[in-house]
C-alpha cells in the first residue's frame, strides 16, 4: 500500500467529508489531566496530535459496555439487529491495533459470529497514529508490538512537519484516498526518513522504561511453571477488586447476558462483566471454582497469556499499560511476571 | 446474519413432579430442535434471565423436549412456579454432547448422582435407540433419599433392556428401603465391566465427580475413558462470555462432557 503526505488543513477537510458518513471520534488531550479522550467531533475541528494512547481503547466503539441483543417475544421481521452506523475513530495506537487481533478473534468465529461487534467492526473506519510519547506504563515492546502501527488500521498518521505522512493499510483506506486524491499529495524521502527516526527513538523509549522488567522465556511458559500459591499472594495484597483494569483492557471481552422487563416484552442485555467479581463464575446453588481472591487474581493471568494463546495463537494482552494506570492498588502486570519469573528460576535451581 | 442471543419461543405442555426438588418440563419451542445426547439448551425464563440445562429426553424426539430441574438458584426458583401452558425461550443446542461413535462395541458404565441423571437419561434413551451398536450399559445411581430418586418408574423397564442392568443406592439408610445404602462410589467398587474396552460416563454435583473420578482412576480406568459433565457458570453458550473456562477450554463448546484426560491438570477442576 502506498505512503501519501497531507497537510493539516486538508486533514479537516477529509474528516469534514467523513463526517458525512457518520460521528467522527477524535483523540484528544483532557486540559489539566494529561490524559487523552475520543471525543466526538465538530464541524470544522481538527486533529490535536497526541502520540500517546488514549485512556478509552477501541474496545467500546465495538463491543459496548451495555447493548440490547433481543427482545422477546417477538414478532417475525422486528428481530433486535444490530445498529450500523458509520463510526471513524482518529488517533487509535498501535496498541489499541494490537488489541483487535483478540476481539476479532473472539467475535468472529467461524461456528458463532457475534453480529453485534462485526456489524460495528464492518463500519468503523481506522485512522491510527504513532506513539512520538510513550509514558512509564507502556510496554508494547514486552509483548513483541511496537509503538507505532504496523496492521489493522486504515490510514495511519505521522506528524511530519504542518501535515502527516499518511499509510494506507486497508481496501477501505486505500478508496477514500482515490475519493480525495486532491486532499493528499506523495510524502518527501526527507519525510519518510524523519518518520522512520522518530519510530526507533520512540521504541527505544519503550525499551528504556521497561528496563529491568524483561522476562527470560514466554508468559505462557513462566505461568505454566508458576509456583502455586505466595508469589500470588504477594501480588493480590492491594487488589481492592474493583475491575478497573479489566473494563480499560482493551482485549478484556467477558460479558454477562441479562435479562430484564421491557417497555413492551422482554429484552436482552449484553453487559461487560469481569473475571475478579466473586460472582462472575458463582453458579447455581453457590458453587464457585475460583472462590478466593487470589485464584480469581491468577485466572486473570491465566486467561490472558495461556488460554488464549492456546486458543487463538495470540496473547490477550497488546501492551498498553492501561491496566497499570487504572490500578488504584499499584500492581503493575510487568513486576508481577518478572516476579513470577524469578520465583519460578529459584525455585528450580533450589531443586 | 443470525443473532447468537435471540431465543425462540417455547411453550411448557407439562410439568412432571419427579421428586421434592426436582421437576420435569415438557416443553414445545415453535419449531423442532435437533439435539444430540448431551449438548445443551438456554432455557429463558422471561424477564429473569437464562440457565443452561441438557434435555432428559430422548434426542430421537425433536418437536418437543423434556428438561428435568432441580430448584436451586434465581431462574430454577421461578421455573418451579411456572405452569403448563406457560411460555419460555430456548436457545441452542450447544456443545458437542457424548460421543456416541466412541462408544460403538464398547461397553458403557454410566455412574450419575442426584439431578445428574437427567442428562444421562438423554444418553440412555439414545443408546436404547440402537442398543445392537454397544457391548453393554451399566447403569450405576444414587441419590440422597428413596424420595430424590428421579425417573424410579423407568427403572424396571430399563433394567429389561438387553445388555442393561442397573443398580441404585441411596446416601444413608431410610424406613422402607430395602436397597443398597452408601455413596454411589461404593457401587463402584464391584464393578464388573470389561475395563479395557469400556468407557464411564458420570455427571452428578462436582464433590461426587471428583470421588467418582478418583475411584475410577484407583480401580484401573484410564483418563481417557472418562467423561464427566462438568459444571460451570454459563452464559453465552458459544465460547465468548469466558465464564464456563476449563482450562484452554470452553465447556459451552467444547464440552460440557470433557475427556477427563484433557483437564486432569486444570486447578480446581472438580469446584
């Protein structure tokens, strides 16, 4: 696919014609908080290039914290179906990219599609950009990502001068390009090279903050070899359960289906729901499987870099840290695994 | 393109009165499920929500369905006041469901405790189908009471079958029974199947899974001729929500009979 350059002004206008499809969602910083927002857009706004995620993921353009999926009774042809409104999003990271490769993974399958998130997936428009600002709870590179994207988006940003240097990585991108060829003109090798710069000095940033964090096999291999409980313990002292990290998780998916009284019949909830409530897996009659903290704490993990490896070949978990930012208990994910890491060495050696 | 969580309507024809807990609903959805033993449906009690049961009857009948319940949470409580005629949802089936395949020219030993034979009753009704495919079936069952005993009127008939023979046990002793008395691992002890050529299926609460699976194992079945029905909270039934997680597996898809060889190493499996 091919590399375009477009000013800023020009950028307006191609977010001006996109919005003749539908909301625009643009990233952008919240004053006096450091923190950065998808906020929907207005007529005639720009884009304010941040280089750092933002605390929402695209998770809940796509699978919504609370959505109706069914009412009943119902009568044939006034099925609950999905809504299909046009959505683009400006300013995801390589990150939150990363991330759909789980939620994809999930959602659409081959046996059970769930056509609420591909009806939304199908109609959501990608334009991503490059982390130039990574901050201490990245940690991309960990996982084997980058800071800047590489797949998964449409277009792809970076701040180059008055303008972006524009990638194109999707049949979706590439023909809204050739709609507003007039917007976009070739980007410079001076522009390029500048781009490429900034990428390596933005990974070695995220390599200098994790500095020391650094495992020496596969998550996947450290939790199969994890000693079984006070490592753990040790972790889930100052979890306080309250979830945070895994409603800001942008690979996090488990839902409850709920039902309740409708205006006229019944209707049917998708609702987030999360692995550290006590009775996310509470069953009929009061039996649990994780009935303590800390196991609840482990399947987290578990979940994360075993079971779903296993299931789909990639790790429930792109790197962005916002797990550790969420985190009103400290407990950094990173600290946990080298933790888990080292337990598991001595232990071994002490065999 | 189809919506995974829309339930299509059902009606409950008849309400069975099994024992003091549990009850049989016999219920028509508006167009006939196909099922295999085994495999899962959502029940929907309108406006309360849904809880996943496998149908007691046989698979051979599609337009109807019968589901054996035992009271025991939100939706059970509610379902136990409903009546004939009421209306329900249903969603699936879900699930792989036994493996009959497997079991051709083997003998089958079915060990089920309390509610646990409910399933097992689909498994039984299908193997009668076809009994000339398999060596044998050995039924072993217990429940707490003379009372809990579900579906004691077949059991005469079943015990006719050919290659069938069934035992029952009750917990502790009571006034009147005159049958076996102990847990129904303690039927296991003189079990008399060909043991390498045989398969155990067993479903029953999960401390009587893990008993049974330890007797199992103690008196020379190999994992992998174990199948339990494993218990888990459900709820999407098609492997997204996360909650029936065992291992890397989901029970709504892969299970909710699981080979036991496959989860042996799973933390808690048996909770």
């Amino acid at each position: 696919m091919n590399t375009r350059f477009i000013s800023e002004g020009n950028f307006v206008r191609l977010l001006d014609h996109l919005a003749e499809r539908g909301r625009v969602f643009v990233a952008e910083p919240v004053e006096d908080t450091g923190k950065i927002a998808f906020r929907a857009r207005q007529e005639g706004e720009g884009f304010d290039y941040t280089g750092f995620r933002a605390t929402q993921s695209l998770k809940p353009f796509l699978f919504v914290a609370r959505e109706k999926v069914a009412e009943y009774p119902c009568a044939a042809g006034s099925e609950t179906v999905p809504a299909a409104e046009h959505v683009t999003v400006v300013g995801a990271a390589a990150c939150d990219l990363a991330a759909l490769k789980t939620l994809d993974a999930v959602f659409i399958s081959e046996d059970f599609t769930d056509c609420f998130y591909a009806e939304r997936r199908a109609n959501t428009l990608i334009i991503s950009m490059e982390c130039t600002d990574p901050r201490d709870s990245c940690f991309c590179t960990l996982i084997g990502n980058k800071p800047y994207p590489e797949a998964g988006y449409d277009l792809n940003l970076a701040k180059a001068g008055a303008g972006y240097v524009v990638e194109v990585g999707s049949e979706k991108g590439e023909s809204l390009i050739g709609e507003q060829a007039s917007l976009f003109k070739d980007a410079s090798k001076e522009t390029l090279a500048a781009r490429d710069k900034a990428r390596e000095e933005a990974a070695r940033r995220v390599e200098d903050i994790n500095r020391g964090v650094e495992v020496s096999r596969s998550r996947q291999e450290i939790l199969k070899h994890a000693p079984e409980d006070e490592e753990w313990h040790s972790h889930v002292q100052t979890c306080v359960e309250c979830a945070a990290c895994l409603f800001c998780c942008p690979t996090c998916h488990c839902f409850l289906l709920y039902d309740q009284k409708g205006a006229e019949n019944f209707e049917r909830l998708k609702v987030w729901d999360a692995c550290v409530y006590a009775g996310y897996s509470r069953m009929a009659g009061g039996g649990t499987p994780r009935a303590f903290l800390v196991e609840r704490f482990r399947h987290r993990y578990a979940h994360k870099f075993d079971q779903i490896v296993e299931r789909h070949g990639i790790e429930g978990c792109s790197g962005c840290g916002r797990c550790i930012e969420a985190c009103p208990g400290n407990i950094d994910m990173r600290k946990v695994f080298k933790a888990l890491d080292s337990a598991a060495l001595t232990e071994k050696v002490a065999r | 393109m189809n919506n995974l969580y829309s339930p299509i309507q059902a009606q409950i024809e008849e309400i069975i009165k099994e024992t003091p807990t549990n009850k049989t609903f016999v219920i028509r959805p508006e167009a006939p499920i196909r099922f295999k033993a085994g495999q899962f449906m959502q029940l929907t009690v309108p406006g309360m929500g849904e809880a996943p049961f496998t149908p007691s009857s046989s698979p051979a009948v599609t337009e109807k369905m019968e589901i054996t319940i035992l009271k025991t949470g939100t939706v059970t409580d509610v379902l136990h006041t409903m009546q004939a005629g009421d209306n329900v949802g249903l969603r699936g089936p879900f699930g792989k469901g036994y493996p009959l395949d497997k079991f051709e020219n083997k003998e089958v030993l079915v060990v089920g405790g309390g509610v646990g034979l409910a399933p097992l009753r689909s498994l039984i009704l299908a193997m009668f189908e076809d009994m000339g495919k398999y060596k044998r079936l050995s039924i072993k069952y217990g429940a707490k009471t003379p009372e809990e005993l579900l579906f004691r009127t077949s059991f005469d008939e079943w015990s006719k079958k050919p290659q069938t023979d069934l035992t029952v046990t009750i917990d502790v002793p009571a006034p009147g029974w005159e049958g076996k008395v102990g847990l129904v691992t303690s039927l296991l002890d003189d079990v008399d199947v060909d043991k390498p050529n045989s398969y155990v299926v067993s479903c029953g609460p999960g401390i009587m899974l893990r008993f049974v699976t330890y007797k199992l194992l103690e008196i020379g079945f190999e994992p992998e001729q174990i199948y339990l029905s494993m218990n888990r909270k459900m709820s999407c039934g098609v492997g997204k929500c996360g909650r029936c997680e065992v291992g890397p597996y989901y029970l709504c898809k892969d299970g909710p009979d699981m080979n036991y060889a496959k989860i042996k190493d799973v933390p808690n499996v048996f909770s």
